[in-house]
C-alpha cells in the first residue's frame, strides 16, 4: 500500500460494490456516467501487466459482480470495460485498475466504436471502407 495513492486509499476502506481477497470494486470518484466503478488489485502496483496472474484474475472476477450492482442501481443499456496500462496509454493513476463504465442510450450521439475513441481520428473505421 502506498500511502500517497488515491486508490490505495479508497481500497483500504470498506465501501465497497464488490470485493475479495485480491481486489476491490467501488464507485469512481470522477465518473465519466453514473455507476462508473473502478476494479482495484488490493496490492499497490502501477501496471496490470505487472500483477499476479491471481491478482489479474481477481480484477476479472469482480466484473460480473460489479455490473449485477450497477444494473439494480441504475439499469444501464451496455457498457465499456477499460483499462490504460501505462502513460503512453493515458494512464493518470499509478496504480492499476480497471473502468466498468455504464452506458446509457443516448449519453452520446454516436456510440459506434467505443473504447477505440482513444485515438479519434483512427476510430470511425466504417467511413473508410472502399
């Protein structure tokens, strides 16, 4: 645990949406939509790549239990699921972590590409088919 980190923090507490022995899922403090939910390793390490596979397996198995409690919270349409592994990714946070973000019909007026947004002038790859 590093006692500076923000994520650290919030894993150290007990309001939680989802948890187990490795990892925990709460509530984003800076939601992109409502139920957005951050899935933390309990362990302090900067990049996913650089955890466990036990730990990257306990991130995943939060997935499913942090959606079932957006779902009965919020009812969203679809979701994004995220993660930015490193700065060059647009990783702000040096502790890993994975997005659940809950989507709503019409949060956006396009939907079409999603997580390949990153990169915007790369994303609309169906207007450049031939």
């Amino acid at each position: 645990m590093d006692p500076q980190c923000p994520l650290c923090d919030r894993a150290a507490s007990t309001d939680y949406v989802a948890s187990n022995a490795m990892a925990v899922a709460f509530l984003d403090a800076f939601p992109v939509n409502p139920g957005h939910t951050l899935v933390v390793p309990r362990r302090h390490v900067a990049n996913f790549f650089d955890l466990s596979e036990e730990e990257q397996a306990a991130l995943w198995m939060l997935l499913p239990l942090a959606k079932r409690a957006i779902d009965a919270r919020h009812a969203p349409a679809a979701y994004n699921v995220g993660l930015n592994a490193g700065t060059a990714a647009g990783q702000t946070v040096a502790h890993a972590h994975v997005h659940l973000i809950p989507r709503y019909t019409g949060d956006v007026p396009d939907p079409r590409g999603g997580v390949r947004w990153v990169i915007p002038e790369r994303a609309a790859y169906w207007s450049h088919r031939p």
